[in-house]
C-alpha cells in the first residue's frame, strides 16, 4: 500500500488556508502538479485491508462510547438495514482506513462525513433554497482526498442498493469525482471573493437536468417542502397543548420526554444553557431569540450515525401561534481527529459551527454553540427550514450520474473556501487519472463496507449485539 506524502497530524491549523504570503496562482498550480512525484495519482485507487485491521464491530462499540445505552440499539437497526445504512453509521470506521490511504499532502476543512445524504437543499437567509452539504458533526481540518473518497464510495453504495450494475456504479463514483476536479480547476481561476460567493441554488440544478421526469419531480418535491411551513405544519404536528402549555408530543422512542425534562428544575437549567448559547451568536440574532420564550425540551432520536448522542428539540414561543423550533445535538470528538491534528477549538459545539460556517455558502442563522451542565458540549440549529434531502431510492441510473455530478462541484466549493483550489488543481491535472483511481477505490471501498456490514449482520443473528427494528 502507497504511503502517505506528510502525515495529516503534522500539520498546522494555518496550513488549511493559503500562506498569506503572495503566490501567483500558476506557480501554486505548479507546486501541486510536483506532490504527484512523491504520490501518483493512479496511487489513490488502492485499497486493500491491513492484516492487523481491526474487527469492524469492535469498533462500533468503542464508537459507542459515551452514548445513551438504551438508543443504541436503534443505531445498530437501523445500520443492518443495508451496506449502505451501515456505511452512513460507521463514519469512525471508514476514517481509521482512510488515515491509511495515500494523501497529496494538502489541507481543507473537510466535512468529515461526506456521504451523499449528507448534502441537501435549504432555505437561505433570504428564503431562496440552495444546495450544500449540511451536516457537519465531523468537520476538522484534513486531507481532502478523505471527503471525495467516502462521497464516491457512497454513490456505489446507493446504486448497488437500487441493483444497478456494476458499470453503472462505477460510472456515479467517476463522476463525482471528476466534477470535483474539474470545478477544481474553475474556482481556481477565479477570483477568491467570486469562489466565496459562489453558491449551487437549486434552480440551477434543477435546469441542468436533462431527465424531463427527474426535472418534474423535482419541482414538486420543492413545492411540498415549500408548503409545510414550521408554523402551519410541524408546529401542530409536533406539539400539543397541555395545561394551557405548548409541549412536544411524546412518540417513543423517537421522540420523548424523559423525567427530568419534565421537572421545573430542569428547564430552569435549559433556560441557562440557552442563555450561554445566545452568547455564541451575533447581536441581532441575539435581539431576535429575545422575543421568544421557552417552553420545552423533548429528547430527539435523528440520522444513524448520531443515534445514542444527546439530541433534544427546544420549543420556543413568541406569542400563542407564533414557534420556533431549535435543535440541540451534542457534539463529540470527531471521528478524524485521531488522524489529523487537534481542533483549535476547545469546545465541540464551536468546532461544528465554525466549521459549518466555513464550508456552505449560506448557514443557519441560528447557528450557535454551548456546553450543557453535564459536559456535554452541543451546537444549536433550526430542526426545519424548508430542507430536502436526496432519495437515492427514487433514482435512475441516469438521476445518479447527475446527482453525483452536482455534488462533486458542492464539494469542491466548499473546500475551495478553505483550501488552496490551484495546488489542490494542480495535482489534479486536466486528465482522468485521478477520476479514475477515485472510482476504483470506490468500488473496492463497497465491497469492504459489504464485508463489515455482514459481520454486523452476523453478530446480531448471534446475540453479540442488539438492535431494535423500528416498523
């Protein structure tokens, strides 16, 4: 197996940014092109297990670790599903292997997480509807090798799952990854205030479409999501009135009040959690969560990889008709952080934040961090605003080839944002070598994610490991 160029934990929080010190962009472009000496780009289409690899399920359970036990089993039935539900739960997993695989050497702030269904469309600020990543649980600084990598992988995932053929997933994974490249090589041509501002709205997508069909369902996806709004939709979806109170409904084990939640003492305690949070935003956004009052605190159960963290929705009140929903998630160590260098930031929760704020072209206004009276560290966010997601399952082979190359221009956006966009294109180059590689370790990536999703399999059929099957 092709060694790494530099290790990612020597490296220094500045070096994800371009030195301050003026370089033209053609001799950047041509530092990048010379890191292929010392890493081929062929290099990357490696993958091959250690033999001292680890037991996958060991693992999870160190993964495991410091969640609340009684959900996860939920986070184990939720994985057995199918590879690819199991490849969105074992971000750990696949981050001890990349820190195996061969890296150019250059630095972003990665998502850390970057599988297809962690992009969507969002409202911005302005209430136009965007496409970006969004979620950001495992941001830190890294190689960027390691997002394109699990982004590809994830798309042979899927279209295994929809039973394409094997051509037809590899094709998904190529085209990411040569999007990527290639708008690579734009946003280095550009101007960095024009990268920064640069932004995937979604009527744009979905005027790239060629798919007729694609193009429709599309537009009625939007116009559903359009029509429920926090107020009219979940707000009464959500909520019930008791005692002349606003609360969450109780609908265990995916959303539930636990005993202390219920205690006076404990939204006594929420109040000044929340109080520390508002510190963490600006001063309008600060003026604006003034105007609402909260009323309660219910347990969340979200995602797969997240399922067992403390995840709570807050509901807030500016008069009778009048909601604002917040979601809390806690905010871990991230799972790359063995590999790359320590967070410059103390607490979690700012880690995501900042590094949210960092990567999408528009962010939550509410986005904003604290640390709970247990140690917990958190980060704020709006549980809904106008947000979509992909469905994979909904694809065609056609659908998942455009997809991926629309997530591949996301993605080196937003690493353009961070990173040094004419060395990262340098070492590119203008050929599919790397697209290439990208697409076969890809495939071989697949094939382990299938292996260790069969031995999770196995060690529930066993015993070795519960899992709650929801219906």
């Amino acid at each position: 197996m092709a060694k790494q160029s530099s290790n990612p934990k020597q490296q220094s929080a500045s070096d994800v940014a371009v030195s301050s010190h003026f370089v033209p962009a053609r001799e950047r472009r041509e530092q990048g092109k010379a890191l292929r000496d010392a890493v081929p780009r062929k290099n990357h289409a490696d993958w091959m297990p250690p033999v001292n690899r680890p037991d996958p399920i060991s693992v999870l359970a160190r993964s495991n670790q410091g969640r609340i036990e009684e959900l996860i089993p939920i986070r184990y039935g939720r994985m057995i599903k199918s590879p690819f539900t199991f490849f969105r739960g074992s971000a750990a997993l696949m981050a001890m292997d990349l820190a195996e695989t061969p890296v150019s050497g250059l630095k972003v702030q990665l998502c850390g997480d970057c599988h297809l269904l962690n992009f969507g469309a969002y409202a911005t600020p302005e209430r136009n509807i965007i496409v970006d990543i969004n979620d950001f649980d495992e941001t830190i600084p890294g190689p960027w090798e390691w997002d394109l990598k699990r982004l590809a992988t994830s798309f042979v995932l899927a279209c295994r799952g929809n039973d394409y053929d094997s051509d037809v997933c590899r094709d998904a994974a190529e085209s990411a990854a040569r999007s990527y490249r290639k708008s690579m090589r734009e946003f280095s041509e550009m101007s960095v205030l024009d990268t920064w501002y640069s932004k995937m709205d979604l009527d744009s997508f979905i005027s790239d479409i060629q798919d007729k069909e694609f193009r429709q369902d599309a537009l009625a996806m939007i116009d559903k999501v359009k029509s429920k709004s926090i107020k009219e939709y979940y707000f009464p979806k959500l909520t019930i009135e008791k005692d002349g109170r606003r609360l969450f409904k109780d609908n265990p084990p995916l959303v539930y009040h636990t005993d202390e939640q219920r205690e006076q003492s404990f939204l006594d305690m929420a109040e000044r959690v929340f109080q520390d949070y508002k510190e963490t935003v600006n001063d309008a956004r600060r003026t604006l969560l003034d105007r609402y009052t909260l009323m309660d605190v219910a347990m969340k159960v979200v995602g797969i990889g997240s399922v067992g963290t403390y995840c709570a929705v807050l509901l807030l009140m500016a008069d009778e008709d009048d909601p604002l929903i917040l979601q809390i998630k806690e905010a871990r160590h991230s799972v790359l952080e063995p590999f790359v260098e320590k967070s410059r930031h103390e607490m979690h929760g700012q880690r995501v934040v900042e590094g949210q704020r960092l990567m999408q072209a528009h962010s939550d206004i509410f986005l904003g961090w604290a640390r709970g009276a247990s140690g917990r560290d958190m980060y704020f966010r709006q549980l809904k605003d106008m947000k979509m997601s992909p469905m994979p399952e909904l694809w065609t082979p056609a659908r998942a080839i455009e997809v991926a190359k629309s997530l591949g221009w996301v993605l080196a956006r937003a690493h353009a944002r961070s990173g040094d966009a004419a060395k990262i294109s340098g070492y590119l180059g203008s050929k599919d070598v790397f697209d290439n590689a990208v697409a076969d370790f890809a495939v071989a990536y697949a094939d382990q994610t299938e292996r260790d999703h069969r031995s999770l399999v196995d060690a529930v059929r066993k015993g070795q490991v519960e899992a709650y099957i929801e219906r």
